[in-house]
C-alpha cells in the first residue's frame, strides 16, 4: 500500500514530535549516578573506582573530588568531565560518554596509607544544583597512638581521666596496665578502653600506667603516662620513744609521705631547732634530728612537722634518758 504525501508527512512529523517529547523529558530529568561498592586494601594493593552517570543532559558536568579520611572538608578535585586533573603517576582514567550515559573507572595503583578517604563521583549543573555518590577506601594501617601527655597531675580526692587516642585500621582495641602489674582502683589488673577514669583518686593509684593499641595489623603500639597525685602530709615517728644515755649520739626520725615535697620544721618547748637536710625518695622519705652528745636538756617531748599547700601534719617523739647498762661477769672482760 503506498501512503500519499499527506499521510506521509503525517508519519514524519508525529515521529518529530516523538523524537522531541523523548528529548524533553530525558532533558528535565535529574542524573542518576551508581558507584561500586566501598572497599578494603592493603599497602601496595590497586583500587579501582567504577561511576555511572545516566540521564546526563550536555549542561551537565561530571567531576570526580576526594576527600580526606578525617576531613571531609578537605578535598582534592581528581576527574573533570573525560580528564584527570590530579598529577599522580599511580592513577589511570578510563572513561566515555555516549548519548546520555557518562562511565568511567579510576584505578590506582602502589595504594599508600594517604589514599584513604572518600571518592564521590558527582554531576553539577550549578552551585546548588548537584547529584552524587561516595566510594569509601579504607587502607589497612597499624595501631598509632596519638596522645601527647605524658603527666597527669591531679589533687588527691578528685575525678582523673586518662586518655588514650589511637589511630589505624581496623579500629584499634586498647588496654591499659600499670607499672609491675598493680591492680587498677576498679580492681584486676587489665582495664579496656581508651579512657580509663578514675573517680576518687587515691595517692595509691600514683605511677605510670601503660596504654597498648593493637589491630592486628603491623606491630602493636604502646604508650606510657605517669599519674601524679598531690596530697597533704602525713607524718609518723619511726621511733616514738627513743632512750639514750648522756655524752652518747642520737638521731630522732620521722617518716614523711606528700606531695608535693613538704617544709619540714622541728620543735622542742615550743623553740624550732636546727637540723640535718631531709633524706628523700619519690614522695616519701625520713627527716631527722641528730644530737651528737646528749645532755640532760636534751631529754623531753620533740614535735616533728611537714607542711606543703595542701597542709600539714605532725607528729612527737620522746627523749628520755636511759640507765647504764649493767655490767655483767662475762661481758666486762
């Protein structure tokens, strides 16, 4: 059957107006963009990012942006349209775009630990006028700890946090210890976490406590912080009463814990006397009083005092005179 020219250009024309409708309607639609999945890599390994953009009408762009692992903010523009922008000799581009498809790959190769981050495939028409999706890299990497302090100093009583930041993947799992395996306030000797608290801190709960971050990737890595607790004195006498004969040498000795290191004053009738330098030891240590020949004034009540800004204590010791020894058969030869 021939069709007469009317028919015809009937035909021509409603095929036109096909043609124009598909047109607008892929025109007035918003890109859809797929991405390959999130991946995992070790040092060394190769990535390869695959995007797909359809619906791209031409006042579309396509731009490929990384961003860093810990900064979103913080992005790299990688792709423009068919091109790669970023000089990295470990990159290759693969792409095309036909009719109102958009496909690429990127690959790349020697990954290294800075690679990490995301990748996001997007299509932009304007500013506020854009489609995307991320790809997400994550590189293998050993435990690093990245605390800084290596001093806690805080005042007996009080609440202390000890904190332990690690870095790597996977997630690094953290432990402390204490220095020769002491137990924690808590109880046991392990605790997990990478804060460790300590709500009423005890002069007891002072030393160094040891943070170990490990993810079973490369060596496990360590880190040390030495808890330093102020407090008031607490004085003893090491003897309370102390007998000594006239004319002989004697030292009256107090035992003196604080922090921090405390002025030590001695008295007798209410007179401070002089005396020899303190003997310390971390924040514990002896102060004494030395007589190198006793007299009769010498004998009576001694108060030996320490005092630092968190204050102070005291405590006596007795001087008394002792009687000479009597001298037996046997030991008078």
């Amino acid at each position: 059957m021939i069709m007469g020219p009317t028919k015809i250009s009937y035909v021509v024309a409603s095929i036109l107006v096909g043609i124009i409708v598909l047109v607008t309607l892929v025109s007035g639609q918003e890109p859809t963009i797929t991405v390959s999945e999130d991946q995992i890599k070790e040092i060394g390994e190769e990535a390869v990012f695959n995007c797909t953009v359809e619906n791209l009408s031409p006042e579309w762009s396509i731009v490929w942006m990384m961003f860093g692992k810990d900064n979103r903010g913080d992005s790299t523009p990688v792709v423009l349209n068919d091109r790669l922008v970023l000089t990295d000799n470990r990159m290759t581009l693969v792409s095309s775009n036909q009719s109102s498809t958009y496909t690429a790959s990127i690959k790349i190769k020697d990954l290294q630990e800075s690679d990490t981050g995301f990748y996001s495939c997007r299509a932009l028409k304007k500013a506020h006028e854009k489609v995307s999706a991320d790809i997400e890299l994550q590189i293998r990497r050993p435990a690093t700890i990245k605390s800084t302090a290596v001093f806690a100093n805080v005042t007996e009583g009080s609440l202390v946090e000890l904190k332990c930041e690690a870095d790597g993947y996977p997630v690094p799992q953290i432990t402390w210890k204490r220095h020769d395996d002491l137990l924690f306030p808590s109880g046991g000797a392990i605790y997990r976490g990478n804060v460790m608290r300590i709500d009423n801190v005890h002069r007891d709960d002072r030393g160094v406590y040891y943070c170990t971050a490990t993810n079973g990737v490369g060596p496990v890595a360590t880190y040390n912080i030495t808890l330093v607790v102020s407090f008031a004195p607490n004085v003893m006498a090491v003897r309370p009463r102390v007998g000594q004969t006239i004319g002989e040498a004697i030292d009256l000795e107090c035992q003196i814990e604080a922090h921090p290191a405390p002025n030590v004053t001695w008295f007798k009738d209410n007179v401070e006397l002089k005396k020899e330098k303190s003997h310390s030891r971390e924040d514990v240590f002896v102060d004494s009083l030395k007589r190198y020949s006793v007299t009769q004034s010498d004998f009576g009540i001694y108060v030996c005092r320490a005092e630092n800004s968190l204050g102070k204590s005291e405590t006596k010791i007795e001087l008394f005179e002792a009687g000479v020894p009597k001298c037996y058969e046997s030991s008078c030869r």
